[in-house]
C-alpha cells in the first residue's frame, strides 16, 4: 500500500497500557508537555487506535489484559508500527518469573508486525522522541517498498 | 445491572480498562439514569502483576527495585515502605542522616506527585493550557531529582539501613533554587486552582465525601483530609525524620473554607501540601546531621543479618495520596521474604467513589475519578448498553473528555451573561 504525502508531517501515535508501572506513561506525557513536545513535529496522542499510525505500546501484558491489546492491535488500520517503550514491553523486565504475565508483546503479536524497541526503566521523554524518529523511518521505508 | 430488564430507564456504563492518555488499565462500570449516575462499580485487575508472589522467590535486597516498580509515580513511597518493615522485621536502624534524606526524597516525591495531579485535574475539566502548564513547572523538581540520584523515575536511593547516595553540601544550593522556583509559582497556581470562576464552578460542589462517609469508608490522604478528617501518618505515627520536624495536619479549616469534600477542597489540601512539603525540606536541610548513610555499608553483611531474622514487620508511609503499608515476614534460615503484603492507598480511596459519584452528572466522571488521584484510573472507553433493546453506544475518552468541556463551556456561557 501506499501512504499519503500528509503522512510523513504528522504522525499520530495511540497509547496502549498492558500493566506497566506507570513510570514510562508519564514519560510518554512529559514527552508531549512542554519542556519536550513532540507536537510541533506533528506527533499526536490520540484517543482511539483507529486514528493511530504507531502504537506506543508500555507494560509487560497482564492476563487480563492479553486479549484486549490484540483487539487494539487489530483495530490500529494497516501500515501501523508498534514502538514498545520501556524493558518490561521488550523482555517482561523485572517481572520475569510472575505468574500473571503473558508477555513480552512480540510473542503475542503477529509474526510480520513492525516493531520498535525502545529501552530504559523507565525511558527518558528524549529516548522517546528517538523512537519515534525511528518509527517514522521504518514507515517511510515501508511506503520505499510498496511503491 | 445488565438483567434488570424491568428498569427502564437505568443504563449500565463500562469505562475502561484501556485509557489513551493518563492512566492505567481499570475499569469502572456506572449505572445511569438519564444524565444521573446512581451506582458505580470498580472493577481492578486489569493491572495484576503478582508482585508480592514474585516478592517472595526473591532475596530482599532483590525485592528493593522490584517494589520500587510497583508505581512509577510513587516509586519512593514503595521503596521507603518495603525497606522499613524489613528493618523493623530485622531490628535494623538506619542512620540519623539517613532518615533525614529519606524525608527529603519522599517531599521532593510529593511536590512532582501533587503537581502532576494538577495538571491531571486541569486537563479533565479541559483546560488542557493548564495541564501544560504545571507539567511544565513539573519538569523542574524532575530535573532535580534526577541531579540528586541520576534517574528522573525509579530512584534506586534505599537500601537496608540507609540510602544508597548522599545528599552532600554543595548540592543544597540546587535544592533552594527549586524551592525557591515553586515558591514564586504557588502564588499563580493558586490563582488558577483557588480562584478561577469556571474552574470554581465545576469543582465547588461536586464530588461531595462527607466527614461520616470519609471515616466509614476508610479513605486516606488528602481525599479525606478535605473532608475534615484529621489523618495523617507523618503526624500520627511518625516514621524516618517526621517526628523531628514540624508539621500541621492540612484541612481546609486552616484557611478558612468549610471542609466540605468536594473536588475544591481535595485542590485546596494539594496544592498546601506543596506548601508544606517546601517547608519539610528547608527544616531538614537545617538540621541534617552530619553523620554516614548507612549503618553497616557492607551488603554481605546485612544479607546474612536477613538470612537469620525471624519476625515480622510492618512500614507505614503517609505517600502522596494517603496512608499506605507493606507487610513483610522473615523467617530464619530463609534467605526469601517469608510473606509480603502491599496495601497501596488508592486501595482504601476506591471505596469513596460511590458516594462520590452518586448524583452526578456523566461529565462530572473524568473529574471525579481524578480527585482522589488514582494510582489506576481509566476513562477510555465508556459503553452505553440500553437494557431494553440491547442497542450499544460507545463513548471514546475524547467523546467523554468532549462531554466534559462542553459542561464547562455552558456554565463558562452563563457565566458571561
């Protein structure tokens, strides 16, 4: 598929909590707040995933949670990529040995979903902003490739 | 109440558990009626991690960056409890200067946790100026935490009888300037919380806790507080430096408005407590003494201590947003926790919610659930099932958000005429 010229100015992003400690979603806030704001480079967190071009993805996926993230991941129209912020996304993190997660989310996700790691415990605002250049690299990529 | 197909005009209302912008996975179902909402049922677990099964696989000094990660707003508070029950199941005594900067981090917590909640609050009522504003002047003590221990979250400072770094002389000049920097600030957030009419009017009245239902529902922290009852830990059972210092239980009465548990009074006692946290931290500085951090350096040392205690303990710490425990058993020749409980305080403030709710408006949610200032708060997906035909609605978190605004915006409107 093809992506529209609009796309490579604003990139909107969805925020997607799977149990996480609540430290990498007030990165992701401060990130967007003004010391750091992202939105003057057009990145936008927005309130539904079907608005959403990247899925910024925090927590280590709880049980209860498991179904719902796939129902998002789902949701999010295609070319999507997933950023997962902070370690417990990427390796479950300290919570490694608990009984209560499912995670890390690369096991759960489709084989051919694109996926940014992002690290840090919690991560700072500027590893985020990284990510998301990142992100929007690899979309720019993917349209490369469908052209 | 899905099945009470008699009732004709009470709708069921899930919110939750997936939040876009703030908050953690929870789930929240209200009964409607109309635009009233006559019932409200928390539904946790969304967030469930086993942390206390994980607690107990692992060695103590393993356990500090796992409790740590319980929150990441209140990462202080959870390190600062865990290791005082395991110095008390131990019989450990952490250093003077220790217990000094132990207080000194926990203010420095509050400030960022309170103003964070500002913002939160301001955002929710939709003054989203505002929201960027205080976690603007957030960034600030953030800067400073991060100066003193190198990280902005998760501070790894605890350790079993004392910190992990000091807080030597020459960074006291970084920490006045911040507490100089909020000082000159509180005057115009005053004026934006205290004294701004439509904030005024969508925060006066609305989310009442009565000082009866307050105490019979066991709530804690500021929620509370508000509503006259005085509830403090600092106060009550001094823990760390507190019961060297000087502190004054935060109501409303001191400054002369009623204490009457509404969305105001709950602004009113944050934004004081910043005050006060201020004035804790100049105290300590003042009479810090001079002495070591630890009072016994050697981690080998105290690990084998842990290994042959036998006991329980218990560390209760006055967090943010009220009254929290861990409880912790050691048994001899166990190098694991025996047992570990963790009682947060939005725990306790859930309970609050019903009587809180009951009588509002659907647009009054987004505000309420942020006043007591959950740890797990979630305002995403709101569902409307019409019990009669079974026809479901959606609300996204902006349409509620929406909903909200425009709420302002009339009574902004008839405020104008």
């Amino acid at each position: 598929m093809k992506l529209s010229k609009t796309f490579d100015k604003a990139l909107w992003v969805f925020h997607l909590n799977s149990g996480s400690c609540n430290g990498c979603d007030i990165e992701i806030v401060a990130a967007v707040t003004p010391r750091y704001d992202v939105e003057r480079f057009g990145i936008k967190l927005v309130g539904s995933p079907r608005h959403a071009d990247v899925l910024l993805f925090t927590g280590p996926v709880t049980r209860k949670m498991k179904n719902r993230v796939l129902r998002v991941y789902h949701q999010t129209p295609d070319p999507k990529v997933v950023m997962v912020i902070g370690n417990c996304g990427s390796t479950t993190g300290v919570f490694y040995d608990s009984y209560a997660i499912e995670g890390p989310i690369d096991t759960l996700l489709p084989e051919d979903a694109h996926i940014i790691y992002v690290n840090g415990c919690p991560v700072r605002p500027e590893n985020i902003i990284n990510g998301v250049k990142e992100a929007w690299l690899h979309l720019e990529e993917l349209r490369g490739d469908n052209k | 109440m899905r099945n009470e197909g008699k009732d004709e005009t009470t709708y069921e209302v899930p919110i939750g558990p997936i939040h876009p912008a703030l908050k953690e996975p929870f789930l929240i179902k209200f009964k409607i009626d109309g635009e009233r909402i006559v019932g409200a049922e928390a539904h946790p677990g969304m967030n469930h991690r086993g942390i206390e099964f994980m607690g107990m696989h692992r060695n103590p000094y393993k356990v500090i960056p796992l409790s740590e990660r319980i929150c990441g707003i209140c990462s202080i508070v959870h390190q600062h409890m865990f290791v005082t029950a395991v110095e008390h199941a131990a019989s450990i005594e952490p250093t003077n200067r220790a217990r000094y900067i132990r207080v000194i981090m926990s203010e420095l917590e509050r400030i960022h946790s309170h103003v964070l909640w500002a913002g939160v609050a301001a955002h929710e009522i939709g003054f989203d100026t505002h929201l960027h504003f205080t976690w603007m002047i957030r960034e600030k003590v953030m800067d400073l935490l991060e100066y003193i221990t190198g990280n902005r979250v998760n501070y790894a400072m605890w350790t079993f009888g004392g910190v992990n770094r000091d807080i030597p002389k020459k960074m006291y000049p970084k920490i006045e300037a911040t507490l100089k920097y909020y000082e000159e600030l509180y005057g115009k957030l005053e004026e934006i919380f205290l004294g701004d009419p439509s904030i005024r009017l969508r925060t006066i009245g609305v989310g009442v806790l009565t000082k009866e239902e307050a105490l019979n529902l066991c709530g804690v922290g500021p929620t509370v507080r508000a509503s006259g009852v005085r509830k403090d830990v600092r106060i009550d059972q001094p823990y760390a430096a507190y019961g060297d210092l000087d502190i004054e239980y935060q109501l409303p009465s001191l400054y002369g408005y009623k204490d009457t548990g509404d969305v105001f009074s709950k602004t009113l006692v944050r934004l004081k407590e910043l005050v006060q946290s201020i004035d804790i931290i100049r105290q300590c500085l003042d009479q810090i003494p001079n002495e070591d951090i630890n009072s016994e350096p050697k981690m080998a040392a105290t690990l084998n201590k842990l290994k042959k205690a036998d006991g329980e303990g218990i560390g209760r710490i006055e967090a943010p947003r009220g009254e929290a425990f861990h409880y912790v058993r050691l048994k001899e020749g166990k190098e694991e926790l025996d047992c570990w409980k963790v009682r947060a305080s939005t725990y306790n403030n859930l309970a609050t919610y019903a009587p809180m709710f009951m009588g509002e408006q659907i647009a009054d949610i987004p505000i309420i659930a942020a006043c007591i200032d959950p740890c797990i708060g979630c305002m995403d997906r709101a569902e409307i099932v019409d019990v009669n035909t079974g026809k479901r609605w959606e609300y996204e978190h902006e349409e509620l958000q929406r909903l909200s605004v425009k709420k302002t915006e009339k009574l902004l409107g008839g405020l104008k005429r």
